[in-house]
C-alpha cells in the first residue's frame, strides 16, 4: 500500500475519533499539516479554506489551513454545534483558540504522531528497506515519499531547517536543541523538535541520520542571527544562562565577530568570577575567543586574564595586563584599596585577592583597608565579601593569628555557600584542612578533607588541578596519621603537574613541609633536597617562597646530619632572625612573622643539637614554645628538643613530664606525622631506659610508641648501633662534613685535646687508622646525608 495512504488512514481514525468541536493540527514546516488537510478534504468532499478568515462551521464539518504570515481573525463560537479541523504553525497565534482549550471544546493533535511511524514504513518498504528509511529520515514526511527516501540538496535542506523551523523557536527551545547537538545531557520538558526521541537514560536525542549535518549547520546559521541582532540578543544571552550553556553562546558570539555582546554575557556570568562557574577549560576557551587588544579595552576581559595569569603561576604578567589597562598605579595595592573615589568597589576586591599571589609585604594598614571594603557592599554580594574574607585569611595565616584566620574562613565559606560557588568553598575547605593540620590535628583535617572532596565532585565541570590539590591535601593527612604511600605517590607522579599551577603561600608552605618530609624520611636527605630545589627553580622571582624553600632546606641538611653545612646555609640566609636572635629568650617571644619563625626555630634546633647543655636554652625554648604564632604542629618539635635538653642537663623527671604531655597531645590529634621529623631527638630520648619503661606504662603514650615504631624511627640511632657514643658520632659527622678539629672543639665547647681522644675511639670502633676511611665509614653507615 501507499505509504502516504497508510499514514492518511491512521490520521482520519485519529482525527474523527476525537468529539471535541475543534481539532487542531499544529506543527512545525514540513511534517504534512497542509497534505493531511487535503487528504481529508478529499476523503469528504469538503473545501479548504486558505486564508486568514475562519470558515463559517454552523452545523457543518469545516477545514482551515491558516497561513504562516497572514494576520489571522477571530475563531468564531461554536455553540451552534459545528465542527473545524485546523492545520497551522506553532508560532501563529488565534485568538480564541486558548478558551476552547480551556473549556475542554479543542483537541491538539500530537506533532509526533505526523511522522510516519516505523511500522509504516516497514509496511509500504519492505523490512529492511523501511527500517533503513526510518534511521536515516526519523520519519519524517518531508524526506519521505511514494518511492521512499526524498532527495534533498543539503544546503537546500539546512536552509529550509534554518528559515522555516528554526526562526520561530523560542530562545529557550534553540539553546536545548544546540545543548543536544554539542553532545550534552538534555532531559525533561517539551521535545525541542517533533524529531527529537527519549532515548534509554531519559536523555532527548534527535532521530534520523540525515537531518543531524544539515539541522547542525541551520542551527549555526540561526544562532548567528540572533547573536547579531541587538533585540533577539537578550533572548538568547537569557535563555543560555539559565540552561547552563553560556560558555557555548559566548563562544559563537565571538565566531560571529560580537565581540562586545561577549563581554556583556561574560560579565553578566559573574565578570572574573566565570572561572568558579564553569571551570578553567571553558574559561581559558572563552579568553581566547577574544582578541589581544581587548585586554586594553575591557576591564571584563583585563581582570579576567589577570586571573588566568595568576592561576597558571604567572604573577608578574598579570600585574602587567592591570598596568596597562587601568595604569601603573594599580600595582600598588595600598593605593587601590584607600582610593574610593578612583577604582570601584569591584576592582579594589579584585585587587585585594591578587596580594594573595603577590611578593607583598602585608602590613596592618593594609588589613584596615581590605576590612573596609565591606562597609561598601551589601549584605547580598556574597561573591565578594566571600573573596574578601578569603584575601584576609592569607593574611592572617601568613602572620600566625590563627583564631581571626578561623573566623575569617567560616565567613568566606557561609558567603561562597550562599552564592553556590562550590569551587570557591573548596579552597577554603582546603584551608581549614591545612589550618588543622598545622595545629596537629588529624581527625580535624580529615574532616574538611572530606568536605573539600564533596565540593569538587558538586562541580558541574572538570576542574583538573584542583584535584591535584585534594590528592595532595588527603596524602598529607594520612602521613600525619601515619602513612606516607598516598603521599609519596603524588610527589612521584603528580608533582610536575602541581607545581606548573596556580600556588599561593599557604599552599607552597603546606607542600614544601609534607613533601620534603616524607621524601627525606623514605628515602633521603638528597631526595629530598633536590624536591626543594625543582620549587626554587619554579619560583625563582618570588622573595617570600625562597625563604620556605631555604628554611625547609635547613631542616632537611640537619635531618640528613651534615648540621655544620646547615648553619652555614642559615647564616647566609638574607634575614634579620640571626643565632644571636634566637638566643635571646625576649626577642624569640615577639617573632609574629611565618619566615622568621621557621628561621629562628632552625636555629634552635641547631643549638639543641650541638650545645644541648647551655644553661639558657631551657628558657629560649620555653619563649618560643610560648609565642602564639607557632603552630601546634611547631611547638611539638620544639618540646620534643626541650625534653632532649632536660634530659642532657640530667633533669629526667622533667624530661619524661614534658615527652608525656606531648605523646599524650599526639595521641589525642592523631599526627604522628609531626614527630617523624624529630627523630634524631627522638632516638636519643627513648634510648634511655627510665624514659622508655616510664612512657610504656602510660597507654596513651604506649599507643604512640607503637605507631612510631610502625612509621619507622629512620637512621638516628645508626651511631649507637655501631658502638659510637653520643659525642663520638656528633665528633664523626662533623669530620665528614669538612670541619678541623679546631672548629669541632669549638662547636661542641670541649678541647682539641678531647676531639683527638674521641676521633681515636672512632677510628677502633669503626676498623679505622686514618681519617679518610672514618669518613667514607661514615658515609657507607649512613650517618651522613
């Protein structure tokens, strides 16, 4: 049979079936509207009518096929108990058609059901043939005739596509069509095409192979239209928003040369905040779309690649793109932020974040600027009273006043939660984590560990360095709970990648003290120093990042033995925290700033290691340990060394009180990890039997000791197990570090006479006659880094 005949019958039955006084056949160009009204006029005799005005139905069946740009009148009333079937286009409006909807007195044919079904087709075709034709057309009639499949010119298709059904698509309806076509998930709502199937997910997908090129071209034809004309803009810039395509939009803006209609759809997308939203892939696409000179010519697009810049490690170039956009004033901080008249409110908050990238000096006026900076925004600005608190809270973390750094942070996340901006709540859920575990507390850490991890898998998008930094932040909790593999993996594989991204202070810090912690302690003192030298190279321009990296640097040479090659280092070091410093128990306890905290505590360490018996060290130790800025993670290593000086000034019963209280404080935060970096001190301190037996009977400190032993204690006790004592083994790493007997005697405070005898006693133990073979002794034992 007839393929038009079989759909033809389906349609009458359907039609005929309905009592409603008016049937109504709306669809869109080419599903057969106008060929349907034909057949049934011709099954019944009946005329129809073409033109705007209804026909007269008293009494009698009538068909109306209204045209698509003729003004149409009135639908007459139908009380008198006539009939009309009419076939129109969805954009045309009748008036009074929506009353005999909602009285129940008007049927609408489904648009699908004019697609000639595949059963149809398999019917009038054959099997294979019919099922071949309803894959590649979707059934639909304007691709299908008497013989089959129609051919089409597919320009001439795409065109017909582009003015006959896709012009009249609402805003809305074309961003989820153009959704489906770039491969993502659109579900729910209205069909966007009668073509358009559910497929097994409950996803809209478009049938028939042959329209998909030509529909993909009108699509880009019709966009492009609307994007040019200033009054269908809006419309689209709208609809995209709201849908979630806004990335897509911009980026055909830009193709078709509106490049200011891009900027507005980006500022109207949070300006430089798009970044949060979308993810740095589509925000590197969309600053790309935009040509060089815009940078010069858009505050939107200058603060944006500022951003970039500053998220690809680049501080310098982005202080270059503001200088030439809004002047070299600009690059000073202190100016934008007290200059309300000059810069919005806007600019100076963009500003403020930038000094978290900066080699900057954060002073307290400063502070009292960014502070004022919320007395001119609204309660409402969530954004950037959240980014505000977020620029303070470097602030404070750089200067070691972790209380306002805690308030700080829970107020960016509350605004950064109020604003859905669930990547901006990561970093500061990172933060608190990081935060915990400078204060020594594990379980805490874990805690925003798992909170930062729920907001990156809330992300809509692909955010790949942020997940580096969740891998990292989650391997330097379990080392602090004791194990280092998650860690030592990320610094094997994945630190290339890390450390070419976006790095702000705080997280350098947290990465230089986990990294070369685990890396000096798994393997060596050279791993680990040539870790911190790939980040010196990295950061080379920046002034406050080669201090960490020098002071860690530091820590790592004394944890590797070689402490004469250390105090060298810190006495070059261009800082004013010099050993006389940290000798002076006043001086000490007014340290506030993070560098000259990790450089005086470096030369504590020194001096308890080499001079563990001066009578001022005890109250050194006691002023640092009671300066606030210290973290908890901090004043653990320094108990640990005051427990080792007690002890070498014969107090054990102070000793072992003080290793109690901290075991106890470790067992109770779970980071054993803060005592790993102690274990030349360590060593030495549970060597002695009284400490030992006295910790063992206490459970908490038992459980530490176990956990300890299972982390491994490393190579401090090397020199005892070979028969050297305490001062012939500082004697023998000093040697093989270069020093005459001069300077050891002078370092350690005993005679030459003294280092002679102990360098003979070294030279028995280890098989030895000449210095020479002491020292490559040393180097085979381990002794030294």
């Amino acid at each position: 049979m007839d393929i038009g005949e079989i759909r033809k019958r389906r349609l009458l039955r359907l039609v005929e079936a309905r009592g409603e006084p008016v049937v109504l056949i709306e669809a869109l160009a080419g599903m057969g509207k106008s060929r349907l009204l034909a057949d049934f006029a011709a099954a019944r005799g009946l005329p129809v009518r073409r033109d705007g005005q209804p026909p007269g139905i008293a009494g009698d069946l009538r068909l109306w096929d209204v045209p698509a740009d003729a003004p149409a009148a009135r639908l007459p009333d139908l009380a008198a108990g006539g009939r009309l079937v009419l076939a129109k286009r969805p954009a045309t409006r009748l008036s009074g058609l929506d009353r005999l909807a909602a009285f129940g007195a008007a049927y609408k044919l489904p648009e699908e059901a004019l697609l000639y079904e595949a059963r149809e087709l398999v019917a009038a075709f054959g099997e294979r043939p019919g099922a071949e034709i309803a894959l590649a057309t979707g059934g639909w009639p304007l691709l299908i005739d008497t013989g089959g499949r129609r051919s089409i010119d597919p320009v001439v298709l795409s065109r017909f596509i582009a003015e006959e059904i896709l012009a009249d698509l609402p805003a809305e309806t074309l961003v989820r069509l153009a959704m489906m076509l770039a491969g993502r998930r659109v579900t729910g709502g209205a069909p966007p095409l009668p073509l358009a199937r559910l497929d097994a997910s409950g996803a809209w997908e478009i049938g028939g192979r042959d329209i998909a090129e030509p529909l993909a071209d009108a699509l880009v034809a019709e966009q492009g239209r609307r994007i040019a004309d200033p009054g269908l803009r809006p419309a689209m810039a709208a609809a995209s928003a709201e849908l979630g395509f806004t990335t897509e939009t911009i980026l055909n803006m830009q193709r078709s040369g509106e490049f200011e209609a891009a900027e507005r759809l980006l500022e109207t997308e949070h300006g430089w905040y798009f970044l949060y939203f979308h993810g740095a892939i589509a925000f590197d696409a969309v600053l790309a779309g935009f040509p060089e000179e815009a940078s010069l010519q858009s505050d939107t697009v200058a603060l944006c690649r500022a951003l970039q810049a500053l998220k690809h490690g680049e501080v310098s170039l982005a202080r270059r793109l503001l200088a030439d956009r809004f002047g070299s004033a600009t690059l000073d901080p202190g100016r934008v932020l007290a200059d309300r008249g000059q810069y919005t409110v806007a600019f100076r908050s963009f500003r403020l974040v930038m000094l978290i990238y900066e080699d900057i000096p954060l002073t307290d006026e400063l502070l009292r600027l960014a502070f004022a900076i919320l007395a001119d925004l609204p309660i409402e600005a969530h954004l950037l009273r959240g980014s505000i608190h977020n620029a303070i809270l470097e602030f404070y973390l750089r200067s070691r006043r972790f209380a306002e750094a805690d308030d700080v942070a829970e107020r960016a996340l509350r605004h950064y939660r109020a604003a859905g901006a669930s990547l901006l709540a990561f970093y500061i859920s990172l933060h608190l984590a990081i935060m915990r575990l400078m204060a020594g507390d594990a379980a805490s850490a874990g805690e925003w560990a798992a909170e930062a991890e729920r907001d990156i898998a809330s992300l809509g998008f692909d955010s790949p360095h942020d997940q580096l930094l969740l891998k990292l932040l989650k391997g330097c909790v379990g080392y602090e709970e004791g194990s280092d593999e998650a860690l030592i993996l990320f610094l094997n594989r994945d630190l290339e990648l890390f450390s070419h991204g976006e790095i702000w202070p705080t997280l350098i810090e947290f990465a230089l003290q986990y990294g070369s912690q685990a890396l000096s302690r798994r393997y060596s003192a050279i791993a680990a120093r040539s870790f911190l030298d790939r980040w010196r190279v990295y950061q080379v321009q920046n002034r406050q990042f080669q201090m960490m990296i020098d002071s860690r640097e530091v820590t790592v040479m004394q944890n590797g033995n070689r402490w004469r090659e250390a105090a060298d280092r810190l006495a070059q070091l261009p800082t004013p925290v010099t050993q006389a410093v940290a000798s002076n128990a006043r001086q000490l306890a007014r340290l506030g700033h993070r560098d000259e905290i990790a450089v005086a505590l470096c030369w504590l360490r020194h001096m308890v290691f080499e001079t563990p018996t001066r009578p001022d060290l005890v109250d050194c130790l006691a002023a640092i340990e009671a300066n606030l800025a210290l973290t908890a993670r901090q004043r653990i290593g320094v108990q640990i060394w005051n427990a080792y000086v007690l002890k070498r000034q014969r107090d054990l019963t102070r000793a072992r009180a003080q290793l109690q209280a901290t075991f106890e404080t470790v067992a109770r935060n779970g980071c054993i990890g803060s005592l790993s970096e102690e274990q030349v001190f360590l060593a030495d301190l549970l060597a002695n039997r009284r400490i030992a037996d006295f910790l063992s009977a206490l459970s908490e400190a038992r459980q530490v000791l176990r956990r300890l032993r299972d982390f491994g204690l490393g190579n401090s006790g090397l020199g005892s197990r070979n028969g050297l004592s305490r001062q012939e083994t500082k004697v023998l790493m000093m040697v093989t570090e270069g020093a005459s007997n001069k300077f050891v005697a002078k370092m350690l405070q005993i005679s030459e006479a003294t280092v002679k005898f102990h360098l003979g006693n070294v030279y028995r133990k280890l098989g030895c006659r000449r210095r020479k073979e002491a020292i490559a002794a040393a180097r085979a034992l381990g002794l030294v880094g």
